[in-house]
C-alpha cells in the first residue's frame, strides 16, 4: 500500500466502524430501557426476552441474502439502503403504540441490520494485507463495542422512546458516505440468480468441514453474549443491589477490559496465525477458555472491588474472538463468496445462537433464578472452546482447498 492507499483504508475501516457502532447501539439499546417499556406497555420479563429474539431472529434471516446480494450487487448501494431502512426501524419503535407495533418495528430494524458485518468484512479483508486480517478487522470492531455500550446508556438516559430518535438521526449522513467510498463494488466470481441458487451455494459452503466446527464454536459463543447483553444490567441491579448509576458505571469501566480484549484479540491471533495455521482459531479458543473463570466470579462475587476485577477480566477474553474469527472466515472462503460466506456463520451465529438466548435466559431466570441463568451461558462458553479446538486440525487444509471444493459444488449444483 502507498501512503495515501493506507489513509484510505483506514477511513474505510473507520467509516465501516461507525456502521457497526450504529448497528450494535440499535440492538443494544432497549436492554437498559426495560423499566421504561414496563411502565409504557407493563411487559413481563418473557415479553422483554422475546422483544431481543424478534430482533435477532428478524436479523439472523436475513443474513444469507445480504451476504447473497453482497456478492452480486453493488456493496456500497445495499449498506446504504439498509442504514437508511434501519433508522426508519428505530423511529417506528420510538412510536410504537403496543407490543405488537413495538415488535414489528423491532423486527424492522433487526432486518436491515444484517447486511452490515458479513459487507464490511469483506470489505475489509480485501483492502489489508492477509497477514493483517484480524488486527484490522478488530478495529473495526472496536465500532462493535463502543456502539454496545453507547446504545446501553442512551437506554438508560435518555431512555424510551427518545433514544431512539437520536440513533435514527445520523442515518442519512452515513448512508450518504458510505456511497461515495471508493472501493470495488463487489468482487468477481460466477453466480447464478434465485433463491435455489442462494441456497445451493450455502449448503456448498457448508461442505467445508473446518467452517462447520468453528459455525458450531462461534453459535455457542453468540447464545452465551446474547444472554449476557440482555441481561446483564439488570443482573447488577436486582441481584447484585446496584442502582441504575452504579451498575452503568461498571459496565462502563468493564467496557475499558472489552476495548482492549479487541485489540488483544486480533493481534494475539495474527501473531499465533504466523506460528501456526491455526494460531487464529487458538486466540479464539484461549479467550473463551480464560472468560469462564471470569465470569464464574463475576456472577458470584459480592458487589466491590472483586466484582469489578472480574467484570474487566471477563469483558477482555470474551472479546478476543472478534478479529481472529472473521478473518479465519476469509481465509477460508471461495473466490467471490467473501461475502456469503461470512452471512452463512452470521446467520447460524444469530438464528441459533444469539436470537433465543434472551428469551431463553428470561425463561430460567423465571423458573430458577437470576444467578443460575447467568452461569448457563457461561457454561456454554467453555463448551464453545472445546468445540473451537476440534477446528485446528483441518484448518490449512480446508483453507488451501476451499476455493477449488466449493466452487466445483456450487457450479454442480447451479448447473
């Protein structure tokens, strides 16, 4: 890269990044708002799970055909369309009249949110060095956890409905950036139109074995942070006894602990990737594995000074597998389905995985209380790091003899 190519993918990468600020504040920011839905729609704590898993289910189904589309349309025109479509989400919400208008507009949302990581993906992964993919692609999700955090407390204060209103604001003027950036509309590669087709070329993508392992790793991992996001607040508030200021303050310095798990994350793994073909599939594993004892504590550890130092351990390793798992992703796509391939782990990660978790972590905390239900996901994060481990061994083969086995299975199957 020239100096000035450099520049420009870092504001690409920076431009992207605010795109999944917008999304994770979107989809983080009635979590902190319940007691404001309670009084406004008097919801029960299965109404507020389900409000996340109508979310997250809308948002899961449409992953494979924006990840279908991103491949053969123009990526900058469909980011565009759903950043303005998902600010028309958020106003319909901030104006809902009942459950129902409020699920809708929910849904409505989480739909037009599904284009934006599978597209900035690869996206990314195109414009760095390979050798790079995951330190870059952390960045990038560094817009991830400051737009996390941020919807959080604009659900907090100011909270429903006119959080809403000021996450749908900023929708034009990105919408209208991301259309003037200078990349490639899509990258090349044969493919057939229709549903069968889209569907033909996931079940070919689902032939590589690796994919598969690390599919059921990252689905695991995405039910276990799915259930904390949504519930973690008021965790700290009815079980830990903290007010609404005191719980957000620690959430905010745990918040610090996720920033640098990122960073760490992608670094740690471009670094294990240069030792191993699988170094970045071990960063994945060791952050799961070292967030369980973490959050262990976290969860039974009075209110103070340990519960902060867990809260922060837990949010650094639970973060590390950001960077290292899309780029481990890249490397084993076909040649033009960089961006399919990253919707078919995102659908399964969001469809499986993250979309029950609320309503399911609802249900348990009703039926066996809050503790209990918060160490369900983080026993399933240790079962995710064992998964991870069964991917180490076919991963250089897979990512070598990806591109000639899948593209052979999706012209068979388009012919």
């Amino acid at each position: 890269m020239t100096a000035r190519t450099a520049a420009y993918g870092w504001y690409v990468v920076a431009l992207l990044a605010s795109g999944n600020f917008l999304n994770y504040a979107h989809r983080n920011v009635l979590f902190s708002a319940y007691d404001d839905l309670r009084a406004a729609f008097w919801l029960s704590d299965a109404q507020l799970g389900l409000l996340g898993t109508i979310y997250m289910g809308a948002h899961a189904l449409a992953t494979l055909p924006a990840g279908w589309l991103g491949d053969r349309l123009d990526r900058r025109h469909l980011l565009a369309a759903a950043i303005v479509l998902w600010s028309a989400g958020a106003v319909a919400a901030a104006c809902a009249t009942g459950f129902a208008t409020l699920a809708a507009a929910r849904a409505l949302t989480g739909l037009a949110t599904a284009c934006v990581v599978p597209v900035a993906n690869a996206i990314i992964s195109q414009a760095f060095a390979p050798q790079r993919k995951a330190s870059v692609l952390a960045v990038f999700n560094v817009g991830l956890f400051v737009g996390g955090v941020s919807g959080a407390a604009l659900g907090a204060f100011p909270g429903y409905p006119w959080a809403l209103f000021g996450l749908a604001a900023p929708g034009a003027v990105l919408a209208l950036l991301v259309v003037r950036l200078d990349v490639p509309a899509r990258v090349g590669g044969a493919h057939a139109p229709g549903a069968r087709a889209m569907l033909a070329e996931a079940r070919a993508l689902l032939s590589i074995p690796t994919l598969r392992w690390l599919m059921v790793s990252t689905t695991l991992m995405a039910f276990a942070a799915g259930g904390y996001q949504t519930w973690l607040l008021d965790f700290l508030k009815h079980d830990k006894g903290l007010s609404e200021g005191a719980a957000t303050q620690l959430l905010a310095v745990a918040f610090g602990g996720g920033l640098a798990g990122v960073i760490t994350g992608g670094r740690v793994g471009d670094a294990l990737r240069r030792r191993w073909p699988h170094g970045r599939l071990a960063a994945i594993a060791i952050g799961m594995g070292a967030t369980v004892p973490c959050a262990t504590l976290a969860i039974l550890a009075p209110s103070g000074p340990l519960l902060v130092v867990a809260a922060i351990g837990t949010m650094f390793f639970i973060s590390w597998y950001h960077g290292p798992m899309a780029a481990s992703v890249d490397d084993l796509a076909p040649s033009g389905r960089a961006v399919s391939i990253q919707a078919v782990v995102i659908f399964s990660m969001h469809l499986l995985g993250t979309a029950p978790a609320s309503w399911a972590i609802g249900e348990i905390k009703q039926a066996a209380g809050f503790r209990v239900a918060m160490l369900v996901p983080t026993a399933v994060v240790g079962v995710a790091a064992l998964v991870m481990t069964r991917a180490f061994a076919g991963f250089a083969r897979d990512a070598v003899g990806s591109t000639r086995a899948a593209r052979g299975a999706i012209t068979e199957r388009d012919a």
